[in-house]
C-alpha cells in the first residue's frame, strides 16, 4: 500500500503543478502583456492601411479580361478604318487634301520600313509643298484631321517665291497588310 500512497502523492503534485501551469497560461492570454495584444488598435490600423495600399494597386486590374477585349477590338477597328492598305490610297488621300486647299505638291518620295507590329509596314513620306501660307496652314490642319492616319514628322521651310510659301514635309503613315 505505501507504493499506491506514493503514486498517489506523485499523481496529486503532477495535477497540481500543471493546474498552476493552467492558471499561469490563462492569465498571460487574458492580459495585455505581449507587444502584439498590448495595442490591438494599431495593428488594426496598420493592417486596414496595408489594405487601401494594396487595394489601390489592384483597381485597375479588375475587369481586365473585359478590357483586353475591348482593347483587341478598338486595335482591330483602328487597323481597318485609319490605315490604308495601298501606296495609291495614300496618294490619292493627300491629293484630295492638296486639291481641297489648294495646295500644289512639287514632289513625294516615299520610303518604307518595316514596322515593329506584326502585319504593318511604316511608310515615310518628304513632299515639297507650294501654296499661300494661309492654305499650307489649313492643308496641315486637315492632314493632322483626315481620317487616314497621318504623323506630320517634321517641317521644313523651302523658301518663299512670289507669295507663295515653299515646305519639305515629312509624313508618315503605316500601311496595313491586305489579309
């Protein structure tokens, strides 16, 4: 019986120190010492901040399957109706113009090279250019408007000869494969 009465004693103390071991842990949890539960607040705080960061970063990303859709079918639309597929489009596109202002062009030479997306060719074009001022000026304004896409590259002066203003233009635009 002694040897029951020791485990006993052995079993009590074992129940005794882990209850006190209970006892310690729960008032650790219940109160505020740790740096982390001391201020329940800030990190509250830091944390909804992290949140409108992180959510100002994704705003723009939603819908973008939508969006490149879109995107696709703007770039196709503009493919088709903006670029010509022919020298002789744009030939006759700035002949239109040139005539519809009154714009005599002396010379065109055109040079191409090959654009930098799939299915487009870059045309470079330097005309000579002979009108009044005020015709040159609305024959440019309706080039930068037509809708054949044009980029007016550069202008240089050529003289000036009997009331007429003399410019080497430099247009280009992008021809577009016919497939």
């Amino acid at each position: 019986m002694a040897d029951l009465s020791r485990a006993r004693k052995g079993m009590l103390t074992t129940i005794i120190v882990l209850g006190v071991l209970d006892a310690a842990a729960l008032i650790y949890l219940a109160l505020p010492l740790r740096s982390g539960a001391a201020q329940p607040m800030q990190v509250q705080a830091e944390a909804e901040e992290t949140y409108r960061s992180l959510s100002k970063t994704t705003v723009p990303l939603r819908g973008i399957d939508e969006k490149l859709k879109q995107a696709q079918k703007a770039d196709a639309a503009f493919l088709r109706n903006r670029l010509p597929a022919h020298y002789s489009d744009v030939a006759e596109e700035l002949g239109k113009l040139a005539a519809s202002n009154h714009i005599r062009i002396n010379t065109v030479a055109y040079k191409t090279a090959p654009a930098k997306l799939t299915g487009i060719e870059s045309l470079e074009m330097h005309a000579g250019l002979a009108a009044p001022y005020v015709d040159l000026v609305k024959f440019l304004n309706a080039v930068e408007r037509d809708k054949m896409f044009f980029i007016i590259d550069g202008i240089g002066l050529g003289g000036q000869k009997a009331g007429e203003v003399h410019l080497d233009v430099k247009l280009e635009t992008y021809l577009r494969n016919q497939s």
